[in-house]
C-alpha cells in the first residue's frame, strides 16, 4: 500500500507542470502572504457559506454580524463590477443596523472634499441626480452607479453618514506617470504617507499586475506607489471616520485589491491606530467543481484494480472521510490568510450591466467626442468603434459633455438596441448594434 501511495505522489509531482498550466498563470488568492498563522494553510469555500479563516471554520450569517459589530472597522472587498458583491456589502451593512449598531459607511468612489455633497444627499438636502452631477461620479469613478445605488438609497433611507476616503485621483495619477518624485513639496504635503516596504505587499502587486515589475520594472514602481497611496489614503480615511463617530462601526467599501490579505488598507489601520479591524472577501465560487489530478489519479488506479484478479487486489483508501463522504458542495479553494472572512457566492457568468470597453477625449471635438482608446475583445471593438471616431449622438441624443455621455451608457441593458452616430475620416457613420454577450469579456 505504501509503495503504491508513493508512486501516486511521485505521478502528482512530475504531472505538476500540467497541472499548473490549467490554472491562472497569475493566482493573487493562493499566495503564502499575510498572516504568518495563515498564510500556509488553504481552506475550502463553499457556495453560499462563509468561513471565519482565523478559527478555520464556517460561521452562519447571524454570528458574522455579531462579530462584525464589536469593530471599530469592518472593510468590505468587491469587484467593483459584479453585483454579488454589493449584495454582500448591503446585506451586512443592513445586518448591523439591524442588531442595533451605528453605522457610517466610508467609499473608496469619493474623497473627503465631497463630504458635504454626500451628507447633503443624505439628508435629503439634494436629489439624486444633483448629487451625481456636483460629485462628479460619472468622471471620477465610473463603474455603473446602478452597482451601488441600493447601497445609497438605503444609507439615505436610514441617515447613515457617509463619507470619502479615497485621494483625488489627479494625486494618484501624477505618481503613476512620474513617479513620488514628479510631485511638488506642496503636494507632497498634501498626501498621507506612502509605505512601499511591504515586501509581501508588493509581490501581491506584482502577482496582480502579472509580472510587470519583469518587463516594466520602471512603470510598475510608479504604479506600486500610486497604488500604496490609495491604500494609505483609504487607511487613513478610515480611520478618521472612526475617530469622528467613536460609537459606529464604520464600513469601508473598497476594491478587493486594497482589502486582501490585510496588506494594503488592513496594514495602514494596524500600524497607524489601536482601532479593531476585520476584512471579508468574496470568493467567486463555480457552480460544478472541476476534478482535481489527484482524483482522477484516483480514479485511474480504481479502473487499473477493477481488472485485476481478485487475488493480489490492492485496495485504495476509501474515498469516505472519518465524519462520512466526501462533500461536492461546489467550492473554491484559496489561502487562509486572504482575508479574515471568506464569503463564497456564485460566481457571475456576465457583469449585470454592460460595458462598452471605450474611453472618451474630454474635450468636444467636430462637435462630439473623440474616442481615445478602445480595449480589445470588448462591445465596443466587436461592433466596429475605432480609436479616433467622433461620437456625435447615440440613440439620437446629443450630449453637452462626457458625463452626461457616460451616464447614457451606464443605464443601458443587455438586449438593448443602441445606435452610436459617429464621425470617421469626414464620412458620418452609423453604427447600430444590440447589446449582447457575444464578447468573450462581456
């Protein structure tokens, strides 16, 4: 028996080449980083149920409120365009308001000089569309507001502050070109602190940015830094919320990247304050769980028995765990230490709301505007939009800017009709399309 375990782990390891080539050349959620407690160890996600990675067990939905409500801070990852994700925020959000918690909600989508514009919409001072317009949200942050609205409509609902934590972007982009050095001693006195001597907080980067520090070690070290400013911004910001509201729970709504491993914010809030902290991340499960290699090495050597005379059968271990069989509860496999808690939710076929893959010039142009860039393998690219095309109307309409443009795109459907009439080399094109899927990024 033994020599026959062996040789199934001795098939697993020269096989481990194809192996890994089936998997993501680049996994930010199985790296041996954070928590030296954690950090060795994987944990099973199962759909639908959350794990409390600390005690390494499954916890119900009731006991991760409660948990959650004895914080100061609670940071809530997302992908900014999955809508799972902002159903879990909402449903903790309302979880804690529920057991009786003060809640204020700190946003990773605003900055502090747009307090007062939040606090305004939130107490009803000014509707929805003026808050949209007089923050800035289509220009600053524009990922589809309809992600977020029932967060808003419900801290509106229920008077809880919010605020921004985030640092004016045109900081972060200054740095991402040229570096902590192009800024001026007026602006660096201007922004928090910049840590980038996390070493296990840059190899996260790198493994999130697929190795670019290897081909652009110049351009991934200014982007390092603008990411650690937003982390140091964000950290700060979060704590400057809980020192304001010493009573409330302050829920921090902000990219997964900057919650992972409580390296980025998680890292600023430990080392610049004594305020209590947890992180939850989603894990996108599948629906079906893909056969590992060691099943079906398993199943292999099964096949190999079952043609064998019964004499000199070697049995292999029974697939029956000590508490009973094996579970096939759909689930995804990542390190312990990813984050404090572990929610897993179906992963999502398609974003909810579509995206075209362009980004506009600012200024109107031949009156439109320019399109500047087009992504590959997007709607936009799929259905004939060219760099350099001038954006006259769509579906009809003009626009007297780039937000209200933005704003038009964000409130269309999948199975929508659009016609986009442009301006290509002096000739006046139309370009009609419905909105669909096709795309393999879409």
């Amino acid at each position: 028996m033994r020599r026959l375990m062996i040789s199934v782990f001795i098939l697993l390891i020269a096989g481990s080449a194809s192996l890994f080539a089936q998997e993501e050349e680049f996994n930010s959620d199985r790296l041996p980083i954070g928590d030296p407690e954690r950090k060795f160890d994987f944990c099973a996600v199962k759909l639908n149920r959350i794990v409390d990675t600390q005690r390494n067990s499954e916890i119900a939905e009731d006991q991760l409120i409660s948990e959650l409500a004895t914080l100061r801070i609670v940071m809530l990852g997302e992908t900014h365009t999955i809508d799972q994700h902002h159903q879990m925020q909402l449903k903790v959000i309302r979880g804690l308001v529920e057991q009786g918690a003060k809640v204020c909600l700190a946003l990773e989508m605003f900055n502090p000089n747009q307090d007062k514009l939040l606090n305004d919409y939130i107490t009803q001072k000014i509707d929805e569309q003026t808050f949209l317009d007089d923050s800035g949200y289509y220009d600053t942050w524009g990922h589809n507001y309809r992600y977020y609205k029932p967060i808003f409509d419900y801290a509106r609902d229920n008077q809880l502050p919010m605020y921004g934590v985030n640092i004016d972007r045109e900081y972060a982009s200054k740095i991402g070109r040229g570096g902590v050095a192009s800024l001026s001693e007026e602006e660096r006195m201007a922004i928090p602190a910049i840590d980038t001597s996390n070493v296990e907080h840059r190899f996260y980067i790198k493994v999130a940015m697929e190795g670019m520090d290897a081909t652009s070690p110049d351009l991934f070290k200014k982007i390092y830094a603008a990411q650690s400013l937003w982390d140091a911004a964000m950290g700060d910001g979060a704590i400057r919320v809980a020192e304001t509201h010493p009573n409330a729970v302050v829920v921090l709504l902000a990219g997964s990247g900057h919650v992972a491993y409580n390296l980025g914010i998680g890292k600023i809030i430990e080392t610049r304050s004594e305020l209590p902290f947890a992180s939850l991340v989603v894990v996108d499960v599948p629906d079906t769980v893909e056969e590992s290699l060691m099943m079906k090495v398993k199943k292999s050597i099964k096949d190999e028995e079952k043609d064998k005379p019964d004499e000199g059968k070697r049995k292999m271990p029974s697939m029956k765990m000590a508490h009973g069989a094996m579970d096939t509860t759909p689930h995804k496999i990542v390190i312990r230490s990813l984050a404090d808690y572990l929610w897993g939710l179906p992963a999502e076929e398609r974003e909810k709301y579509p995206s075209f893959g362009f980004s506009l010039e600012e200024e109107p142009e031949d009156g439109g505007f320019v399109i500047k860039r087009v992504i590959p393998g997007t709607l936009a690219e799929e259905n004939g939009l060219k760099k350099g095309d001038v954006i006259l109307t769509i579906d009809g309409a003009t626009f007297k800017n780039v937000t209200k443009l933005k704003q038009h795109l964000h409130f269309k459907n999948w199975d929508d009709d659009i016609i986009f009439n442009i301006l290509r080399e002096e000739e006046n094109l139309n370009i009609t399309f419905t909105i669909s899927n096709n795309s393999k990024n879409n």
